[in-house]
C-alpha cells in the first residue's frame, strides 16, 4: 500500500513538472510568435502594428536590447521621434556595445529639432562614454570576478603556499579589485543618481520653479536627452548637458532606467 | 630585472623606435638656398621641399628672419613613377631679400605635414655690403629734397593728405587701385611714404588688418621709386615702400585697416639736399654722427572697398570663382597605347590672377577611362603691379576599352572683370588610337600605391539600420543572473575561509612566540575531555578499573596543571606540585590541600588492595573539576 502511494506520488509530480514545462514552451512560442507577427508588420510598412505588438513581447521579455531596438525602429518610421530615441537609448542600456544601435541613435538624434551644446569637461564625457559602454550587470559582474580573485588568492596562500610573500601579481589583483570597486562606483551614480531621460513632447517648456506659474526658463524639443535630478509630484527637475536646468511636468519626459 | 625581461624591453624599445622611424622617414622636409652669400638687396631664392606627404599642403609661412624681407613665389608639384614606384614632393618658393650685411644663420622652418610638425635644417647666409648700394635706395628710404636745390625730379600737385597727428612734416598714405572690385579679383593696396625729413622706414610696426583676403606681397623694387611732390602748399619727398596684392574671398563690404608703420627720422627738417648723396648710408642716415634720430609711428586712414557679387546672368555651370585673364592649352604624351596603359594630359592655364586658388577643369565620368590626377604645378610673376603666373595639371587617363576612344573637350571658365563678362576657354578634343589587351584593368602597380589615387567610396543616401528578425536569447539575462549569485555565493565563502585562516595565522604567529601558550590554552579542554571517558569507570566495582580510575585522574591533573603552569610533565613530583600550588593560592587556601589530598589519594588507591568506595571516586573527581575551574578562574 506504502509504496502504491509513492508511485502515485512520483506520477503525480511528474504531470506537474510536464505541465509546468510546457506552459513555458508554450509562452516561448507564443513570445516568438508575437515577435515574429510584429517583424511581418514591420516589412508590410504597418509600423503602428509592429509597435504595438513590440511593446507586447517586451511586457513578457523585458531585457531584450533587440526587441527595445525593433521598437525604436519601428517608432523612427511612425516619425515619433521622442519615443524612437527613448528606445534606442532602453536597447543601448541593454546592448551597449552593439553598433546598429548606436548608429540609429546617433542619426534619430541627428533629426532633432533642438542641439544642446555638451559644455561638460572632456574628461567627464570620456568617463560617461566609457561606462556607457558596459552594463551594470557586467560591472558587477567584473567586480565580484575581481574580488574573487583577490580573496580566492589570499585564501590560497593561507591554506597551502602560507609564507609566500606579496608579489606584484597579487598586488595587481588588488589594484584591479580597487580599480573595478571604483567603476562600479561610477557606474551607480551614472545609472541611479544621474537618471537620464528623453523628452517625449514636441515643445516643452522649461520653468524655474515646479508649477506652470513659474517663470519659463527655456524652450526644448522632442527626443533631447536630459538628466532628472530630483523628482516631486507630477514634477521633475531636469538638467541639460549644456548646464542649463529647469522643472517640467514629469509626464513630458520618460527615463530611460525604470 | 631578469634577463629575458631585459631582452623583452629591450626588443620592444628597437622594436618601437624602428617603426617610429619608418614612418617618421616618409616624409622628408628640406630647405635650400640657390647661393650662400649675396649682396645688399640681392635675391636669395630659398626653396623648401616636402617629400611622401600625401593630400594637400599649405604653404608653409616663413618665421620673420631679422636682416631679410621675405616674399612667396609660388610652388610645385610632382609625381614621378621610376621602376614601378612612386614618389611625390611638393616644392614652396621663396625670395629673401637681405637689408642689411652680415653672417646670418636662418633658424630651422616649421613645416605642418598631416598634422606633425617637421623642421628643416639650418641655412648660413653671408650678406656683403653692395658698393653701389649707397646711390640707390634699396632701403626704401626717403629724404627730405629742398626746392632751392632745384631737383629735377618731376614735381605734381597732390590732393589734400590727412597728415599724422602733431606733424604735417610727415604721413603714410594707403590707397587701392579700386574700391569696387568682384571677388577674387586683385586689388592693389600701396603706402606711399610722404617726408620733409631724413627718414629711414622700419617696417610694420602693426601688420594691416586684411581678413577676409588672399596677400601676395610683392617684392621691394630694386629702385624705389621717388619723386617730389607738392602736397598743401608744401614740398615732399614721396616714396613708395609697400605693395601688396588683395585678392577678397566674399562679396561684402569691407574696411581695410591698414596698420601701422614705423620710420625713424632726423628731428629737423633738411633746407638742403647736401645729404641725399648718402641718406642710404646707415651712418649718414642717422643725421650725422652728432644728429638725434627719433621713431614715428605712422597710421594711415583705413580704406572702404565694396566687393560686389559676381554677375549672375550667362554664369557658365562650371565656373568656380577664378577671376582674371587666363588662356589654356593641353597636350597628349602618347596617340597610340594599347588597353590599360596610361596616357597623360597636360593641361596648362597661364594669366593674370590669383593662380594659387585656380581649379583644374571637371572631368566628366567617362566609361572608356580610368582617370586619376598626377602632378600640379603652379608659379607665380610678380610684375609690375599685376600678379600673375602659370599652374599646370597632369592628368592620367587609363583607357579600359580599345578602338578609337576619345578624351571630350575639357571646359574651362573664369570672369573677366575688366569686360565683366564670363569667359570659357576649351582643351581640343584628343582621339586616341587604343589596341586591345587580354589583361582585365588592375589599377597600375605606381598608382596604387598611393592613397590619392584610389577613388572614394561616396555615401549617397543615409537611413537607419534595419531591425533584427530573430527573437534575442533570453540566456544572456539568465546567466548574468546565474553567474553573479554564483560569485557571490563563492565570495561569502572565500571570505569566510579568509577569515579563519588569517585567526589561524594569528594563532600560530602567537604560539610561535610563546611555547606554553598553546598547552595553556588547550589544557581545560584537554582534561574534560579525559574526564569524560572515565564517568564508565567511576561506577564499576572492578578493583583493576577501579585503580585505572584513580590512575587516570592523576594523570589528568597532573597534565593539566603541568600545561597550566608549564612544567614537565615527566618526573613531576608531590613536592613540584606543592610549591607550585602554594607560589598560586598561598599555602592556607583549602584548595591546595585538596589538591594534595587529591594526589595523595591517588597514589595511594593506585596501589590499594582492598575496593576503593564509589563516595572516594567522586570525591576525587569533585576536588579535580574545583581544582580545574579555580585554576581557570585564577589564570584568567
């Protein structure tokens, strides 16, 4: 009798497992299909399709720098500028070292109504273009590697070299763990505290205070890139690379993170 | 450092230099003198030569070298294939006009090629006085001439002058041949030096404001010319010691401002003409060996010039802004060439006008020909008051099918602005006679070689990239995911063996000073684990167990208080253990004789015939574990 349940046990177990597979074959296909169903429409030129049905594979793959990259495409043909550079920047954030992104970035941008002159310093956009070149997964990635191999060393030594004195190679490995703590350093104020956002409204303006009552301080354009420095309800600061900054209805601007 | 480091280093050190060098070796820039020693206001013709640079170059401009006035002529340009390779230079001419005598050594010239600085070397220069220098006046310097002496140079009646600030004995007077003018077009700008005192010219003392121009600077005459004049009632000797040639870029209206220039003169003005026989003489120039001499800054009015739009009616397509009078040939080296064998047109344009900014005509595609431009070569007259000069272009034309093909009539256009009209001169048509080959076109092997001569790709439309059609891994999240908790998950580990084994390092570097730390350490621990294996002997009735039992706490505090207090445990005896006991608690503490009591019933039930009771066994076990935890106690 004993073991009569347990065959029924493991039958039964067995069915879920299949049913649980399954459900995620099934979703994978149906996520293929939508994706594929959404490339169809964007060769028939029904680009307002493709978006919509972009959007819908993303809410189920939601880290995918192609699927945020078709969408911009998709986007750049509906001539929604705003939202094609938005997605491109998403794609890039995921992808950052892929260079057709780059390259539709860089030319959505180059069809902007508005310039901002970038009057950073030269070395604070060599360090921004540096990071943006990397994940935030890779660097952390990159720092627990180093980490690992610090410690992984240290350990080795104490357990079975004990005596072994601090060649350059360990010291290198220290180096690189500081030097790759400070990059992920970087890399969180780049991603978190530096939150970059793209303007999604033809014509915004810009105020000095957080109401409409504020005096206006300047006029953007769709598709700018600005960075939110501080948020209040319905409300965001922004400030542009040229230095100039200013508070715009948060519904106007999309971040890029988040 | 070790040996193969050093042989490392030291191979990428020649490696690094070697290659440094070879590229630094392409171009090569030189600088030459036609001779090393001239007179007074001779000409030196001074060339600087490029060799292997590739594209355009600019004119180098020449640093201002003291004792000499300087003066472009022009340059040239060559592409020559001997044995199958090519090679380039680029030659920039130059007149050095010496003003004084002496040895001099022109310093080295910055040469900008591609972005890197070359130097050339130095050149030595010896510059002797001219024996017939002091009758001329090559130093463009004037002299006050009375009318008493009746000069018999020509005397005109001047209009009335703006005269320097203070003193109407001398000004500067900046005219241009025009003030209307099209772009492009030469505009003569002349200072003419007007004195009533021995005046010697010292050059600009602020260069004039001319942006928006193209200069040509021509040279000083060999004979200034000089002639008195009547300005206001006054007599003046008037020189003319500048010219320069304007060539404006845009049409606009424009305010020349001429600069300043200094002279330096003798304070009186001369009632005779006694000295004129030596004014060019440096020491009579300086008024006399008693004279004071005094520096004058002079500033001419600045001048309006209009530069009007070129004329848009019957503007040919392929006029480009030349502007002059030009006239136009071109030859052929060769009628006759089989497939694929290069065929070179000369074509050169000779006039009036600015040469140096002079385009070479369109070419149209042509399927029949490969075409690729050689040499340029262009060189400027200065005569009179005109610029003028010659550029020539050679063109190679590579037939790729045979039969008789022909190069069409080249155009030419430019504007005429004395007529004011566009003229288009045209190259004759060429027929050339081409056999075929079997060899299918490969771009010879001299052309090749050089960047210049291959074409460039040309982008003739932009868009975005095309989007991805295949559904992107989803693994690349996952194993991000995976193979940080993987790492982390090792980190924590790491860091806790980490931890422990720098406790450990700790430990051992601690015991490594001090012996008896480790038996004292581990003395308690040591004892309650023997205590605990006799709890099976304290119940048995077995006299021989019981003896083992009796045996065994000896043991135990005897080991424990030999590591407690760091004796031998061999051959410890009841008298090493009373003195150690009473060096700790003092001779009366009760625990002292029990310790002792303890010993003492140890050793006598070890060798007791008769049953040891139960209530002795715990006794001793009682006094053993207080003894433990007071010695603890007192240790700590």
């Amino acid at each position: 009798m004993k073991s009569c349940l347990n065959f029924k046990k493991v039958v039964l177990g067995g069915v879920v497992m299949m049913l649980v597979m399954q459900a995620g074959f099934v979703w994978a296909a149906e996520a293929m299909s939508s994706f594929d169903e959404a490339n169809q429409s964007y060769r028939d030129g029904n680009y307002e399709e493709a978006a919509r049905l972009y959007t819908r594979t993303l809410e189920e793959n939601p880290d995918s720098g192609n699927l945020y990259y078709n969408l911009g495409n998709a986007y750049f043909r509906l001539n929604k500028l705003g939202l094609a550079i938005l997605n491109y920047e998403k794609a890039l954030h995921r992808s950052p070292r892929d260079a057709d992104i780059r390259y539709n970035l860089n030319y959505a941008r180059g069809l902007l109504e508005y310039k901002v002159e970038d009057k950073r310093n030269w070395y604070m956009k060599a360090v921004e273009a540096f990071l943006q070149y990397f994940r935030w997964e890779e660097v952390i990635l990159g720092t627990l590697i180093s980490y690992l191999l610090v410690v992984g060393s240290w350990v080795f030594v104490l357990f079975f070299a004990n005596g072994l004195p601090w060649g350059w190679g360990r010291k290198a490995l220290i180096v690189l763990f500081l030097i790759s703590l400070i990059f992920l350093g970087a890399k969180n104020i780049e991603r978190n505290m530096m939150r970059d956002a793209i303007v999604l409204e033809k014509n915004v303006s810009v105020h000095y205070g957080p109401s409409s009552a504020d005096q206006v301080a300047f006029q953007m354009g769709e598709g700018l890139k600005v960075y939110v420095m501080d948020r209040r309800e319905k409300w965001s600061r922004i400030l542009l690379a040229s230095g100039e900054s200013g508070w715009v209805p948060s519904s106007q601007i999309s971040e890029v993170v988040g | 450092m070790h040996t193969p480091m050093k042989i490392l280093l030291f191979s990428t050190v020649m490696f690094l230099s070697v290659a440094l060098g070879l590229e630094a070796g392409e171009v090569v820039v030189t600088a030459s003198a036609d001779r090393n020693s001239a007179k007074v206001s001779d000409e030196i013709h001074l060339t600087i030569r490029i060799e292997g640079a590739q594209g355009s170059l600019q004119a180098p401009r020449l640093p201002g070298f003291d004792g000499f006035d300087t003066f472009y002529t022009g340059r040239s340009s060559q592409i020559s294939f001997v044995n199958g390779r090519s090679s380039s230079s680029v030659e920039f001419s130059y007149v050095l006009v010496p003003q004084k005598p002496g040895r001099f050594t022109l310093k080295g010239i910055e040469v900008q090629v591609e972005g890197r600085a070359y130097t050339t070397g130095p050149i030595n220069l010896e510059i002797v006085e001219d024996a017939n220098q002091v009758s001329r006046t090559q130093t463009q310097t004037a002299s006050y001439t009375s009318a008493s002496t009746g000069s018999s140079q020509q005397t005109i009646q001047e209009p009335e002058p703006v005269f320097a600030p203070g003193d109407e004995n001398i000004f500067v007077k900046a005219t241009v041949d025009k003030t209307t003018i099209f772009p492009n077009e030469q505009v003569l700008l002349t200072y003419s030096l007007y004195t009533r005192y021995d005046t010697r010219y010292e050059g600009f003392e602020e260069e004039p404001g001319v942006s928006g121009f193209w200069i040509e600077e021509f040279p000083p005459e060999r004979e200034v010319k000089r002639e008195t004049v009547r300005v206001g009632g006054m007599r003046y000797v008037k020189a003319e010691i500048k010219k320069l040639a304007l060539f404006p870029t845009t049409a606009a209206d424009y305010t020349i401002s001429p600069g300043k220039i200094k002279v330096s003169i003798r304070q009186e003005p001369r009632a005779t003409s006694i000295f004129d026989e030596f004014f060019n003489d440096s020491f009579f120039t300086g008024g006399g060996f008693f004279a004071r001499r005094e520096n004058r800054l002079l500033e001419p009015p600045p001048i309006a010039l209009k530069v009007v739009p070129f004329p848009s009616r019957g503007k040919p397509e392929d006029f480009k802004g030349t502007v002059g009078n030009f006239r136009m040939s071109a030859s052929i080296d060769k009628a006759t060439v089989k497939q694929d064998e290069p065929v070179t047109m000369t074509l050169v344009i000779e006039g009036e006008g600015n040469i140096e900014t002079l385009h070479k005509p369109d070419i149209p595609e042509l399927d029949e020909f490969k075409v690729y431009d050689a040499d340029t070569a262009s060189n400027l007259y200065k005569s009179g008051d005109v610029i003028a000069g010659k550029k020539t272009f050679e063109v190679v034309f590579i037939p790729v099918k045979a039969g008789n093909i022909r190069i069409p009539k080249l155009s030419f256009s430019y504007f005429n602005p004395r007529l004011e009209t566009y003229q288009t001169l045209y190259t004759p048509e060429f027929v050339l006679n081409v056999t075929p080959s079997e060899t299918k076109f490969k771009l010879p092997v001299a052309l090749s070689e050089k960047d210049e001569f291959k074409k460039q790709i040309k982008v003739e439309g932009r868009d975005i990239h095309y989007i991805r059609e295949r559904m992107p891994p989803r693994d690349i999240n996952v194993f991000y995911r995976g193979a940080i908790q993987g790492i982390l998950f090792a980190n924590i580990l790491l860091t806790l063996l980490l931890g422990v084994g720098l406790f450990r390092d700790h430990q051992e570097r601690l015991y490594a000073r001090d012996n008896a730390l480790r038996r004292r350490r581990r003395a308690k621990a040591f004892a309650e684990s023997r205590m605990r294996r006799l709890k099976s002997l304290m119940h048995s009735k077995d006299p021989e167990k019981s003896n083992r039992y009796f045996d065994e706490i000896g043991k135990i505090l005897t080991q424990y208080l030999a590591d407690k207090f760091g004796l031998s445990v061999h051959g410890m005896t009841e008298y090493d253990l009373e003195r150690t006991l009473t060096d700790t608690f003092g001779s009366e503490d009760p625990l002292s004789k029990e310790i002792l009591e303890l010993h003492q019933i140890c050793e006598e039930s070890r060798f007791a015939k008769a049953q040891v009771s139960e209530s002795l066994k715990q006794r001793a076990m009682k006094i053993l574990r207080e003894t433990i935890q007071r010695v603890e106690k007192t240790r700590r």
